[in-house]
C-alpha cells in the first residue's frame, strides 16, 4: 500500500517557490487501480517523483506499506525502489540489444533478490528464467519473448514493458501514459491487462492517463489542477448517473472534471 498525507513540493523561483504538489493527501490499496489525470503543468510529473520516491517532497508523509520514505537517505530510497517499485514510462525505452526475455533477466539480476533456502546460482537462474517467461506468458507475448524491440508492434513493446516492471514483485505500480502512443483497442487491451495483474500481482497501481474514457474504468481517481489532488468517486450505478460536466483546456484539449 502507498499512502501519502498532506504532501507539498516546491520549487525554487528566483526568490521565490512554485507550489507544484499542494496539500496532497492520496492513498491506493494493494490490488486496487487508482487513476490520476490533468493538464500539463498541473502538477501530474510532480506527484509521480513523489511517489516514485525519486524527490523528497518539502512536507508531508509519504509511505510504502510499513515504511516512511521522506527519512530515507538517497541510497535507501534507491533500494526501496529497486525492490518495491515498478515503473512503466510513457514511450517505450526498452534495452534495443535484448530480447524481449533478456530485458526482464536484467532488471531481475538489478534487483538482487537473495537465493530462497540457500538455492545454487543455477537454480537461481532457472527460477528468475521461470518467472520471466510466466511474466511474458502473463502479457500475452511468450512466443516474442526471443524477439528483438525492433521486431515487436508497439502493443508488444508496452506488455513487455509491463512484464519488466513486475519482474521484481514490486509492492507499487507506477504506469505513466501506457497507451498514449496505441490505438484505441490497443490501448483498451493494455488497460485490462494492467488491472487483471494488479489483483493477481497484488499490486497498489496508480496509473497516469489524461483520457475521460479510461477514467471512467477506476472506482477511484484523482484530477489535478494547479497543485491540487480532486478525489473522485464513481458510483456504483454511474452508467445510469450522467458524469459531471467538463472543462476543456484550449491549449491542451485534456477533458478536466469540475470538482
């Protein structure tokens, strides 16, 4: 579980600070999707870092099942990364000299996992090679999984993806845009994958989109504006409940929901 309460980060302006992460107070159970959306410059990236533990935030609390990250040192909040996170990017930004199989091995072999029962290191390579082709069988792209990212549709690419940042059993999910680039039903596909392995992963997901209709998916999401984390909650009829109205940036064109 990730859990952050009453969160703020700045920025340094000349003399002043740029608040871009006010008050944020959030918290995504292990098994659940929670959605976050807004414009650009609302405070999106920001938020991400934060729970990512790649900044500090200037206050608040921000923790990963029984841990406080805010009092780690960088070397610590770098471990607990390698160990509980996973990230999925935007673009795709797999290793273009490893198969699609090589590049879950490697991010097993960075994560350091200690041997269980004192296993050789041979059966630890079986069993990571096991896990990954599970992974690859669990995205639906085993039979890629000797394949090369130039030989792999962008679809592919993304599953694999999702299979490299589960390779670790992370206790959080960070997946940021994971269909910008794909066609619609591509992109619909990706989404169900995503929450099916967060239940049988027992993953606490939280996953960055600025589309209304893949909102509409998550019990629970929340809309940036400013700095400011909306919480909204579907309800249990919202197919018969008209959603609320919109706000539409003229920049961007990313469909907010007034609060």
């Amino acid at each position: 579980m990730i859990t952050l309460s009453n969160v703020t980060l700045t920025y340094p302006d000349g003399a002043s600070r740029i608040i871009a992460v006010d008050n944020v107070s959030l918290a995504v159970a292990r098994g659940s999707v929670v959605g976050l959306s807004g414009p650009s410059g609302s405070g999106k990236s920001s938020l991400l870092a934060v729970i990512s533990t790649l900044i500090r935030p200037d206050s608040g609390s921000v923790r990963i099942d029984d841990v406080e990250v805010t009092g780690l040192s960088l070397s610590e909040r770098a471990e607990l990364r390698r160990d509980h996170l996973g990230i999925v990017f935007q673009q795709s930004n797999l290793l273009p000299a490893l198969t699609a199989l090589e590049q879950l091995l490697v991010m097993e072999k960075l994560g350091a996992r200690t041997p269980r029962g004192g296993a050789s290191k041979a059966e630890t390579r079986r069993h990571s090679r096991s896990r990954a082709m599970d992974l690859l069988a669990a995205v639906g792209v085993e039979r890629q999984a000797h394949k090369f990212p130039a030989m792999l549709s962008g679809g592919e690419r993304q599953r694999v993806n999702i299979a490299r940042a589960l390779m670790n059993d992370p206790t959080v999910l960070v997946v940021d845009e994971p269909t910008s680039s794909l066609d619609q039903a591509r992109g619909t596909s990706i989404l169900n994958l995503i929450t099916r392995l967060t239940i049988e992963q027992n993953t606490a997901t939280v996953l960055v989109t600025h589309d209304e209709q893949q909102l509409q998916r998550f019990e629970t999401y929340y809309v940036m504006v400013d700095g400011v984390a909306t919480r909204q909650t579907l309800a249990a009829d919202a197919q018969q409940t008209p959603p609320p109205a919109l706000l539409t940036t003229g920049i961007s064109g990313i469909p907010i929901r007034i609060p």
